[in-house]
C-alpha cells in the first residue's frame, strides 16, 4: 500500500501491471530478454526508452523487484568506446514480474 509522507509517495504497491503503461512494456522486455538484459543505447534505440535508468529504480521500487547491473563497454558512433550499464533480472525476478504481469 502506498502512504503519503511530506507530499511524497513511498512504499512498495502490490497492484497488477497496466497493459498500456511504459513500465509495463519494459517489465515485459527484461522478461523476454532474460539474463541478456539491456543497456542504455538498446532501451533507447530499439524500445524508445530515453530514461533507462530511471524506468529501472521506477520498477524496482514500484513492484519490488531486483534488477541487476553491471558496467561494460561498448561501441560508440565515433569509433571509439562508451562505458554504460547493462541491467537484467535473474530467474527468481523473472518469475516474480511474470506474475505482476499476469496480474
């Protein structure tokens, strides 16, 4: 249940997942990708998500779930490398936002 505390919500909401939200869509990308998981550049190139990191600490906190990360390198566009994050759930979190979803 949510509480409000100085005009702040806080708390872990048990609800089911809205099918049309963009936390919905992403819960059901890092299902689909597995450990694979993704980073930043994928989340915006590929799913229109500007705010990966954010939509992250969004699901963790709003459902409960534990999203892993790491740092690797990549390449970037002008021929050299970027350093970003990768996140992705393990099998015991995948199972736990199949359920959110279903609802």
């Amino acid at each position: 249940m949510w509480k409000k505390e100085d005009g702040m919500e806080t708390g872990v909401e048990n609800t089911k997942a809205n099918s049309k939200t963009k936390q919905t869509a992403m819960l059901t990308l890092f299902v689909k990708r597995g450990e694979m998981g993704l980073n930043c550049f994928e989340a915006a190139n590929y799913h229109h998500d500007y705010v990966l990191r954010t939509t992250v600490s969004d699901l963790q906190r709003k459902y409960g779930l534990v999203i892993l990360r790491k740092m690797e390198t990549v390449p970037n566009v002008f021929g050299g490398r970027t350093e970003c994050k990768r996140y992705w759930m393990d099998d015991v979190n995948i199972a736990k936002a199949q359920r959110i979803l279903k609802g």
